[in-house]
C-alpha cells in the first residue's frame, strides 16, 4: 500500500466523522424543532457536509481497494463516484458564497423561490459537470496507469478533463475568498440595516448587534475551508494537464482534501448560530419533559381509588 493510501485511510475517515457530526445534529435540529433549522444557511452547510461524506468515501474505498482494474466497470463507478463527489461539493460551496453575497452585501432577503432556484441551478451544473467528465472517457481512461484513479486516454481529452476538475477547484477557492473579503467589508452596513428592521422586545440594542455581526463572521468560515482544500489539487491537476506531475504535492494534496470534513465541523463548533440552536433544542427537550412529568403528577394525583363494599 501506497503512503498515499495510507494517509487516506487515517486521515479521510477523520473528516468523514466530523461531517457525519455535523449532519446528524442538523437533522436532530429539525427532528426537535423545524424552526431551528429553518434557514437557507443551514440547508446549505447540511449539503456541504453531505458533500464531505460523499467525497471520503469515495476516497476511503479508492485507497482500501487499490487493486482495482484501471478501466474496469468497477474502477469506472469508483472514478465516476469521486469526480461526482468533488463536483457537488464545489458546486455546494459555490451556492452558499452566492446566498451569502446576496444576504450580506446586496441586502436581499432569502425566500423559497430563490432558495429553490439556488438548488435547481447547483443540481443542474453538477449534473452537467459530471456527464461531461464522463463524456471526455475521464471514468473509464486506462492509459498509463497503475492504479484506479480518474483520468481520460487520449492526451487532448486528458488535457481538457484535468483542466476542468483544476480550474473549476481553483474557481471554487477563489470564488471562498472574494465572498468573504467583500462580506466583510459590507457587514457593518449590514447590520446597521437589519437592526432598523428589528423590534427589540427588551433586548439590548448593541448586544443584538454584536451577536449577530459574530454569527455573520463566522459564515464565511464555510466556503474559506476550500482555501485550504482545493488549491493544491487545482495546482496538482493544472500542471498535471500539461505533463508536468508534481510528485511531490501528492500527499499535501491527500491530506488537504482529507480535511473537508473536519473543517466544516470546526466551522460548525465555532458557529454561535449552532450554539443558539442547540441551547434552544435543550430548553425545548427540558420544557417538554418538565410538562410531561407534570401531567403525569396530576394525573396520579386525580387517581380516586373506589373500595367496593363486600356483600
């Protein structure tokens, strides 16, 4: 086994783990109470975390079974499973760069219709990406390889394929990183404008403000963990394209792309709207309980206990 396999196979079920994490309690959320988990953020962190388990483990069966047959229908599935995989995870991350631009900085308020026209769009662009992946024989290509990795025969469609998965990487990260710089910059506005909206009800002003300016911050962490996913990739497949294999990156490259998951579990754990949420959930379960145990209190305590006389 390969060090590369090697890494993979301690590092992706790690960020594996944290994703699933990071799924259950979003969908505990909405089990306890919908509203808790009735934001198009939350919806979409719950995608990026259903795009991190898809993308290990397709990476964890890729490394445990490296005796697949290049060009096989086997090896075809497992390529096609991680080019899907990587594909809906940038697409995902893409998608919650836009809902955050449009929230933060041209002030527009979210609504079903563009929210399903947020998932329509991603879906559609996945699927496209992914048949044209598959058009260009990046599945099923078994020109000098060795292993069961994803790439095209043919160096024209090999050229085209990797550009492709690179560029659309490096998009993705660049794409992170201008949401967040431009978001930034516009929260303080943001906030002004929102709070204007708001009817206090005996909170404090400036603490309200404070706290959401935090949860606004701490968002952007979400789509800036691809700055630390995809670039080297993006840069390992560009160069790739053009005969150039930087050996050498392959293990940062693993290692990068291992920590999708518990990056977007440390995002989560640092989010105070996640906190927000789970204090909400645990008063609600306390709430609910302390009800149940006094309905039953009152019951026992209605019990009338009817002696019959013997005859």
């Amino acid at each position: 086994m390969s060090i590369n396999d090697k890494i993979n196979l301690v590092i992706q079920p790690i960020g594996m783990f944290c994703a699933i994490l990071v799924l259950i309690s979003i969908i505990g959320l909405a089990i306890i109470n919908k509203e808790l988990a009735n934001r198009m953020t939350v919806r979409l962190i719950a995608a990026i975390a259903f795009a991190d388990i898809l993308a290990h483990i397709g990476q964890i069966y890729a490394s445990a079974n490296e005796w697949l047959t290049p060009g096989s229908q086997l090896c075809a599935f497992v390529n096609g499973f991680r080019v899907f995989s990587r594909t809906f995870y940038d697409f995902t991350n893409i998608a919650i760069c836009f809902h955050l631009y449009r929230s933060l900085v041209l002030l527009k308020k979210s609504t079903w219709r563009f929210e399903l026209y947020t998932w329509i769009v991603t879906v559609v662009m996945v699927i496209i990406f992914t048949v044209m992946y598959w058009s260009f024989g990046g599945f099923t290509g078994k020109e000098n390889k060795f292993v069961c990795i994803p790439g095209a025969d043919g160096k024209i469609m090999s050229k085209v394929f990797r550009l492709m998965l690179g560029f659309t990487d490096l998009l993705t990260a660049l794409i992170g990183i201008f949401t967040a710089i431009i978001g930034r910059r516009s929260l303080k506005y943001w906030i002004a404008t929102y709070a204007q909206s708001r009817s206090y009800k005996g909170e404090d002003p400036e603490t309200f403000k404070r706290d959401r300016m935090k949860m606004a911050e701490r968002a952007f962490l979400y789509p800036l963990a691809t700055c630390i996913t995809l670039p080297i990739e993006a840069i390992f497949l560009i160069f790739a394209a053009f005969d150039h294999f930087l050996i050498q990156l392959t293990i940062a490259k693993n290692v990068t792309l291992g920590l999708s998951g518990l990056l977007t579990g440390l995002a989560f754990a640092v989010d105070p709207a996640t906190h927000k949420a789970f204090r909400e959930a645990y008063f609600l379960i306390k709430l609910n309980t302390m009800c149940c145990q006094k309905v039953q209190n009152n019951t026992s305590d209605s019990t009338i206990n009817i002696h019959l006389a013997n005859k």
